[in-house]
C-alpha cells in the first residue's frame, strides 16, 4: 500500500518509512535531523548504523532507490533521529 503524504515521527531506534515495498520515494525532513537506510526486506537495519543524513527542511523528490542506494536491491526505507532523546518528523510519499 502506497504512503501520501503521510507524516511520521523517527526517535533513537529505526522507523520503517515505506508501509509496503517500493522502488521511489517523496521525502522530506520536517523536524529535527534523520539519518535515512534501505534494505531489502522488512527488517530494520543495525541499531548502530549511521545512513543518508538528511537535516530539516531537506529531502528528495521522487528519488528512485537505485538512485539513493546504487549496487542494493532496496524496497523499504528507513529513518531514525541523529540526535538522541529527540523526536525527528518526516513526510513520506512513494508508490
């Protein structure tokens, strides 16, 4: 099922982003700073790893995940916040 615009709140552990496999996607940090990972099943990425930083007011418009994650078969994205103890928000559209 696709996400429209849908906003989504990230703390210290990842927040899938994608509700359903994807190939695109529409995003936009809105608060606070992210970083951003892809992977290749529904799985959440290590605790530990860092991703596409992406700082508030930033995002991509209509990026394809070949794009983003060259050399990867990624269907889901991923967020979670940069800075501990603080909730980040981010819109997200894909299809």
């Amino acid at each position: 099922m696709a996400q429209d615009q849908a906003y989504i709140e990230v703390g210290a552990s990842w927040v899938q982003l994608t509700n359903a496999d994807a190939t695109a996607v529409t995003l936009q940090c809105v608060t606070g700073v992210v970083y951003i990972r892809g992977t290749v099943t529904a799985s959440a990425p290590s605790a530990a790893l860092r991703g596409i930083l992406v700082e508030d007011g930033d995002g991509f418009v209509g990026a394809s995940f070949a794009t983003l994650f060259p050399g990867a078969a990624v269907t889901r994205l991923w967020a979670r916040s940069v800075r501990t103890g603080i909730t980040a928000g981010v819109v997200v559209s894909h299809g």
